[in-house]
C-alpha cells in the first residue's frame, strides 16, 4: 500500500483494534493505557504498512507541535553538543523533537532564531543564551511559553534552570593552586552579563579573600566572549602587567586554551612558567599539551535535566521556578604544577 495513503484507520484494522486504541497506543504519552501486547502489536502494524502519523493533524488535535526550541550561542564550543543531546535524549522519550538554532552570542540574531522557532509554534524553548537581564526572557514570560534555561540562570531565578555549581566549582580551584604553593594567582573571567561568567568572577574573589589572598586589579581581565581568541587577548593583557603571577585561573576552557597561546608566545613554560585551570571540562582537553586541569561536571545531566524541567511545566506544573546545581569535581592534569 502506497505510503501517502496509509491512515491510522489502515493500522487499526490490521491490528485488529479500535482507531481510538491504535492512536493511544502510537503516541508515547499515551501508550501506557492499553495493554503491552496491544501496543506491540499496533506498532508491528504501523511498521508493516509504512504508516507516518501526520504531524499536522495531531498539532491541530492536541494543540501542541511536539517540538522545542533549542538556542545555542556557539556550536563550535564543544561544551555544548553533549548537553544538547542529554536534552534531544530525555525529550524524545516523551514524544518531543528539539530544534536547535546556534545564535553566535549575537543578540539580534538570537531574536530572530527565536521568532523563526515561535513561527514554527514550538511548545517551549531551552535556552542556553540567556544574559542576566535579556529581554527575550521577559517576552517569554509575557507569551506564557514555557522556557528552561540551561548552563544559565536568570538574574532573578524567575526561571527554571540546570547549571553546575559554579561557586563549589571555583573554590576547589582555587583550593588546588593554593595547595601547590601558588599565591599571585591571575583571573581571566568571562562576560559578566551572563551568570556563568559573573558567578564564577565572584566566586574567585570570594574563594582568594578566604585563602587570605589579594587580587590587585591586574591580575583580572574580563573576556568579551568565552573564545579562544579572547583568552588569548585577555591573557596577553594579564602578561603585560608584568605583575609575576605564578597562575591563571581561566572563566572556561576556551579561554584557557587562548591563555595557552599567549604563554607559548611570550616564551612561558605551562605550567613550569605559569599553572593554568579551566572550567567545564570540554571534550578532547585532556588531548592538550599539557592536559588541562580544569573543573569538570555532565554536560549530559545538564541537557536531561533541563528537559525534565520543562516537560513538568509543560504537563501543568506551577509553583516557583526550579534551578537544579549539577555537582562540579576537579580534574587536576598537566597544567598546573608547584610554584617554582
């Protein structure tokens, strides 16, 4: 039987079941209410008979597109795929697809992904862009669409976030140089409007205030992006100071892998010269040379447990917003040695 006139009434017929049935039984969401063996054999039909549900029509019936609006600033950082995934994962065993739309960390940009996915009515959105203060935010609370917010928080957790505990994660790196003897230990932080990147500014100067540790502003340079070009700049500027700091804590990965180049090109030794720490643990870091030592969590935890935030808001859970710390450890690696 051609493909294009395949109905769910064909597949019902072969499965020996009402159509009501046969349509329980292929959504996800509803295939637990009939029996196991009905199921089966429902599905062993709609397989035999090619049978495609038509997307269109269930969208119209249930009033939802099945789909999710995924916004990621930079699909180039490695940092990111994995937790897409632990998303795409989780969403797919209720029935859901994630678009994805990389915005390049470009404000006007990121609108225009965000209408185009508005436009194609998905059902919410998992945003892993949002600044402390964006106002695409504020428009999607204004259209009541729900939105999870991953390796982000709000300014005012008004929405439902996964991120790692930066704060835990920063302290057990500065706990770690301290250990090896360090004490003029510089920061390249990351853009401080967005809360990955203030939140672990912060947490430095806390964690070096703690260790009874000064940190002269010259020790501290604010990256525009977290790329490695801007580690690159912003470690040069650190190096330019001539302020003898023995290591460098970096806001993320890239800007470690950028302070590397700076190291290599002033003639420095890592971590003979200078120690250098990253945080997220991206793939394929530990293929550096030196291996970085870094702050590692699951990307992939990151991802599911932001799709199972907003398939609770999307089944009609209220309340206030839910923000979920994944737990951060250190990896130490070849980068960071004993003070010299």
């Amino acid at each position: 039987m051609p493909e294009s006139a395949v109905t769910l009434k064909d597949v019902a017929r072969r499965a020996g079941v009402h159509p009501a049935t046969a349509s329980r039984a292929l959504n996800v969401e509803t295939r637990l209410l009939v029996s196991e063996e009905t199921a089966s054999r429902v599905l062993a039909a709609a397989t035999e008979l090619g049978y495609r549900p038509n997307a269109v029509a269930r969208s119209l019936r249930t009033r939802r597109s099945h789909s999710i609006g995924v916004l990621i600033p930079d699909l180039n950082n490695p940092l990111f795929p994995p937790m897409v995934r632990g998303l795409a994962d989780r969403l797919e065993l209720h029935g859901y697809v994630a678009l994805i739309g990389n915005t390049d960390g470009d404000e006007g940009r990121e609108r225009r992904v965000y209408e185009q996915l508005r436009a194609r009515h998905v059902d919410g959105y998992a945003l892993a862009t949002a600044r402390l203060r964006d106002p695409l935010l504020a428009d999607a609370a204004r259209s009541g669409v729900p939105v999870v917010l991953m390796n982000r928080i709000a300014a005012d957790d008004s929405f439902p976030s996964v991120t790692v505990d930066n704060d835990a994660g920063v302290r057990l790196v500065v706990q770690h140089l301290v250990a090896l003897g360090h004490r003029d230990i510089a920061c390249i932080a990351g853009p401080q409007d967005v809360s990955t990147g203030l939140a672990r500014y912060r947490a430095f100067r806390s964690a070096m205030t703690g260790a009874g540790l000064d940190v002269p502003d010259s020790r501290v340079t604010f990256a525009r992006a977290f790329s490695i070009e801007e580690g690159y700049r912003c470690a040069r500027d650190v190096l330019a100071a001539n302020d003898r700091c023995t290591a460098v804590a970096a806001g993320n990965d890239m800007l470690a892998v950028g302070c590397y180049l700076a190291l290599d090109e002033a003639g420095l030794s890592c971590p003979a010269d200078v120690s250098v720490v990253g945080f997220n643990d991206m793939p394929f870091i530990d293929m550096l040379r030196p291996p970085l030592t870094t702050v590692a969590f699951s990307h992939y935890q990151v991802g599911a447990h932001a799709a199972d935030l907003l398939m609770e808001r999307l089944n009609g859970a209220s309340g206030p917003a839910k923000v979920i710390y994944v737990v951060p450890r250190l990896v130490s690696r070849g980068s960071t040695g004993p003070r010299s």
